[in-house]
C-alpha cells in the first residue's frame, strides 16, 4: 500500500509518462560520463557538455528521506540554485499535496520498482515545472536530484512508437490511474482522442488511429496503431 497521498499519486500518474519521454531526449543530449556540478553558478557538466540546473531536493540512503532544497541548511529558498523550484511549494499548498510542503519527508515505507522514493518525487517535481528533465547526482549516503531548465536541451517530439513502453513504465511508478496517464501524455502532445469505456481512440498526426485497450480493473493492456497511406 503506498504511503503517498491521493492527490500526490494522482498527480505523479498525469506527469510521469511526460516526465520518462523528456528523461530519454535528456539522456540523448547530455553524454554519461565524468561530471561535476556548481549549484552556486546553477551548472552541471558532463562529458564536455553543460546545462543550467536547479536543485530539486535530494534523497538520503541511510535514512529513506527526502530533504527539498528549500529546506536544505546549505542551501535554503533564497539560493540562486533553489528558487526556480519554489514553485513546487507553492503548488503544493494550493493543492493539498503534503509531500510538496514538508520540508522533509519519510519515504523509509516504498518498496516499489524505482530505486527509492525519492525518485518519484523528483519525476513529478519534474512534471510540475515542465522543464528539460531532472539528474540524480550520487553522493557518499544519498543522492542530489537537479532540475535542467536549460533551453538547449531539446523538448521530447511525439513519436507513436515507444508509447506503450512509455505508459507501462509510468504506471509501474505511479499504478493509480493509467487512463489518465495515457490522456494527459497524448493532450501534451496535442493529439485528439475520445474515450468510449475501456477504450481511448487517438487520431495520429498525418492520418491512421491508434487504439489503447484498458481491462475490467483499469490496467494498461494493449495498444495498436495504423497509419494511413494516402493514395
């Protein structure tokens, strides 16, 4: 049973397929290697790249916490690196969501399928600001989660092909409503569909329809897709 509230859960099942596709064009753009970070001057390098990141919160091993940025000693909610992501706070007191308000919070309860709670935290920190996508940091007893709010990282396009893996990974993280995970993927992209029971049917850019099944207990079961050939 998961320890989240309702609205964090729900919120995390509207973002978190938006969140996975931006996190493979990110991973695209910003090579695996070497790093170092300058939360002062707001960077973080990588291969001989670099992007302009904020600080997230970050995640403690030993004690399975969450620790947000702004509740950092070290850092606190006037730093450069902190206040792009206030918004967050602020979302959460308007929206009743707990988990976006304490400064620190308990996640020694998740046993899912992410490495630890506190990734799910930073998907939908993430989705929230609708950036360019988020990095975790490893450190000695934990890891930093940035958020890249860099315009040179390119947004992730619509592409039909992954969707499924897409809405799979995501409900795996977030189980509570896959048809609003798949609804609020394709409104992003801009892509009409209508719901008839079980069913979504979208209409695919360029022509052709693409159809996802959902079960008698809400799961995620299928999805086909056609394109038309004109002519």
């Amino acid at each position: 049973m998961s320890g989240f509230s309702s609205a964090f859960e729900r919120l995390g099942a509207a973002l978190s397929a938006l969140v996975l596709q931006q996190q493979e064009t990110l991973a695209e753009y910003l090579p695996r290697a070497d790093w170092s970070a300058d939360l002062t001057a707001r960077t973080y390098s990588s291969g001989g790249v670099s992007v302009q990141v904020a600080l997230l919160g970050s995640y403690a091993s030993r004690e399975r916490t969450w620790l947000w940025g702004w509740a950092n000693d070290q850092f606190g909610p006037d730093h450069p690196a902190v206040q792009s992501t206030l918004a967050i706070k602020q979302l959460g007191e308007r929206l009743g969501i707990p988990e976006f308000t304490q400064p620190e919070v308990d996640l020694s309860w998740y046993t899912g399928p992410a490495a630890h709670g506190g990734e799910l935290l930073a998907v939908a920190a993430s989705g929230v600001l609708g950036q360019h996508g988020y990095i975790g940091a490893g450190y000695d007893g934990g890891c930093a989660y940035l958020l890249v709010d860099d315009s040179r990282v390119p947004r992730a396009a619509w592409d039909p092909i992954p969707v499924p893996r897409l809405i799979m990974n995501a409900v795996a993280l977030f189980p509570g409503d896959p048809q609003l995970t798949l609804t609020r993927y394709l409104s992003h992209h801009r892509i009409p569909f209508r719901q008839q029971g079980r069913m979504t049917e979208a209409r695919l850019p360029g022509g052709g329809t693409a159809r996802a099944m959902f079960d008698r207990a809400g799961r995620f079961a299928n999805w086909e897709a056609g394109i038309s050939i004109a002519g």
